[in-house]
C-alpha cells in the first residue's frame, strides 16, 4: 500500500492486487495498482489520475503494476495537430451521415443487445460475451466522474455505436466503444476520429485512449492516430520517441 503525495490526492490510498493471467500477452501474469476509497474519487480527482497512468472500469480505478513487465503505456492523442491517414479520412466519409446523440448514461434494452452482439462476433471466449445486464450496468453505466454516453444511429433511427467517454480537465477519456460487428467501413476507426473532434470543439488538448501494447493487436492500433504521447518512466513523451 502506498499513499500519493500530489495535492488533493493525499486522502487516497493504492493497493497491489494478486497477479492474475493477463487479458493481452499470452503465458504474461499482470497486477494492478487500485485507487481507494472509490467515493473520494471525482471527476477533479480523476482528473490527475488519469495524467499518472490511471483509467477506471466502472467504479474500480487502476493502472498497470507488473512485476516484471511494462508492455501497457498509457497513451494519449494530440487532438488540435492530429492529421487523419487517408485510410481514417475515407472511414470519416463512410459514416458522416451517422446521428451522435450525447446523453448521461443510463439503461437502454437496444444499446445491451448491441452490446451483447459486439462482444460475440469481436470477442468470443474472452468472458465479456456472457456479461449479465448487472455486469453490463457495473461495467459502463456507473461512474462518479463527467460521463457521458454517445450513442450513433443512421438517419433511418438503427443503432450502430455507443461510446463511453469521460470528459476530463484536460480532455476526453474513451472509456469503452461498441459497435454493429458486421458494418463496413471500420466504426471503431471513426468513432476514435468523433471523439478527437469532439475534444476540438470543447478546446481540450488530449483524447486518452488508456493502454498502447505494442506486442498486442487488440491494443497496437492506437498508434496510428498521430502525433500521440505515451506516459513512460512518469512522463509524458512523444510516441516517435519510443
């Protein structure tokens, strides 16, 4: 157990969790550092946690804690210069007609059995494709910090996406994004480039995209949205500097 010096935060204290198998590199074990108690936890102090390598799931605050490893760097991008490829341009075009509706979070039967599919065709076996409405809830729909929930439907009303996102001092934190599996034209892809925009337009410099795992396809992708930084060694650096 150890306790953060930095002011506001001196109340919390952080816990090492038992190693566990890890969820991205096969034959690694993981460990978790955990922020406590959770109800000190609010939206000015997630802030600066999140700047130290942080993200939450639900109610549950952690960042990476390895004995032995250090493959997940907390990355984020550089809204106000981000330059999209021509590969993310053409999905921005694919899918400009797609309704964004900005709401608080809440129940919704339509967004679980998205939710649901998503999970059965993208991550079979992974634990997440028998999530109950309870897990679900617990999940993505409770938080104590400025959450917001972005559901994206097409002009005829049908449901395509629904992102998490966590509007912080200084930006936005993509909580979780799930989408219709079987949509052409990468949604995962532009609802990254949604909310990089979405941080332009409320005049905030960073979207953090929690971990970069080079060695890991589920996570390596996060490096093509550039410029970007990752946080190493208690700094924040450019990602070329890697």
């Amino acid at each position: 157990m150890t306790h953060l010096t930095e002011p506001g935060l001196h109340t919390l204290q952080f816990y090492a969790t038992a190693i566990y198998p890890c969820s991205y590199l096969p034959q690694h074990d993981a460990r978790s550092q955990v922020a406590a108690p959770t109800h000190l936890i609010d939206a000015r102090i997630y802030s600066v946690l999140v700047e130290q390598g942080f993200r939450r799931s639900g109610l549950f605050t952690y960042r990476p804690h390895c004995d032995t490893c250090q493959a997940c760097l907390p990355i984020r991008i550089d809204a106000h210069r981000f330059q999209p490829s021509r590969a993310q341009r053409r999905s921005a075009r694919r899918h400009d007609n797609l309704v964004a509706r900005d709401m608080p979070l809440h129940w919704n039967n339509e967004h679980f059995e998205l939710y649901q599919r998503y999970q059965s065709v993208r991550h079979p076996g992974a634990g997440m494709d028998e999530d109950s409405h309870a897990q679900y809830t617990q999940f993505l729909l409770t938080s104590r910090v400025n959450s917001h929930l972005i559901e994206f439907r097409l002009p005829d009303g049908q449901l395509q996406m629904v992102s998490i996102v966590d509007v912080l001092d200084s930006g936005l934190s993509s909580v979780y994004t799930f989408f219709e599996p079987d949509a052409a034209g990468s949604l995962g892809t532009y609802g990254i480039l949604w909310q990089i925009e979405r941080c332009r337009q409320l005049g905030l410099p960073w979207l953090y995209l929690g971990y970069w795992i080079a060695q890991s396809r589920k996570m390596a992708y996060k490096s093509r949205y550039t410029p970007a930084q990752i946080l190493k060694n208690g700094n924040w650096i450019n990602l070329t500097e890697v």
